[in-house]
C-alpha cells in the first residue's frame, strides 16, 4: 500500500516523495536523498596552480590535474574540484541523486533552473548545474555505475 504524499511541505523532501517500502515502483526513480556528493572551487584565474597548490599544503590532497585544466582532490569524505575563468571566487555544492533527469525535473517543477547541458565524465557521472528560484546556484550528480 502507498503512503499518500501531504499536502504542504517542501517539493523535493522525502515525505512528498513516494515512500520505500511501500510498494511504490518510483522510489528510487524519484528520491531525492540530497547526500552531498562532491564540491566545485570556481577561481577567477585561468591557471588554477597557485590554488592546488594552496589547497595541497593547507590540507595534504593530491592534486589530480585534469585534461582541459584546473583538477580535482580527493578529500577525507568526497571530491573536490577545482576549474578557472569564473567571473568570481565560487564554491558549488553538488548533491547525489540516482536519476538526473528524473531530479532536474523536480528543479523545474519547484521553480528551480536547469543548465541545458549535462556533463558526462567517465569514472565519475552525469553532472547538471542548476540554480533555485532566487539564483542560488547548486548542482545535481548522478554517479557512475562503476
């Protein structure tokens, strides 16, 4: 039996969404956990080296450089990247959903915007950027299988 969704509430909280458990087959389509899954440092700077190697010192990550510029860190918990040309200083917050376009759809439906583009990296997932209604900007990852 399906647990009915109340009426108030956020959109995009578990208890609007279907319940596991109950039998609803669009759980996990839809779930929404909202896990931080990985961050994004946005420079101002083209060449992001004296930022790697600010952050490398202060906290001991490895650099991971990546092909088209900037790289990544592994920190204690998740991943955090690293790119240049912003137009400021940024940190973008991603959040872990199991079905992208499933969760940019529930952006839209609750006002939110979606970036037309979605990135595939390989070993890594599906990324969308999105903003909330006020342009708060904020990303949705969908994790490689592997």
């Amino acid at each position: 039996m399906a647990v009915a969704a109340p009426s108030t509430g956020p959109l995009l909280s578990r208890s609007r969404l279907p319940v596991r458990g109950t039998g609803d087959a669009k759980w996990e389509e839809m779930n929404m956990h909202g896990d931080i899954s990985f961050l994004e440092l946005g420079s101002t700077e083209a060449d992001t080296s004296k930022s790697q190697a600010f952050f490398a010192a202060v906290f001991g990550w490895q650099v991971h450089p990546m092909p088209q510029g900037g790289g990544w860190f592994q920190g204690p918990r998740i991943r955090v990247g690293l790119h240049g040309n912003d137009p400021g200083p940024k940190i973008y917050v991603f959040f872990e959903v199991p079905n992208l376009e499933a969760a940019m759809e529930g952006v839209r439906h609750a006002g939110g915007y979606v970036d037309s583009s979605i990135t595939d990296e390989p070993n890594f997932g599906r990324f969308a950027n999105c903003r909330d209604p006020l342009g708060i900007p904020f990303g949705l990852h969908q994790p490689s299988a592997s």
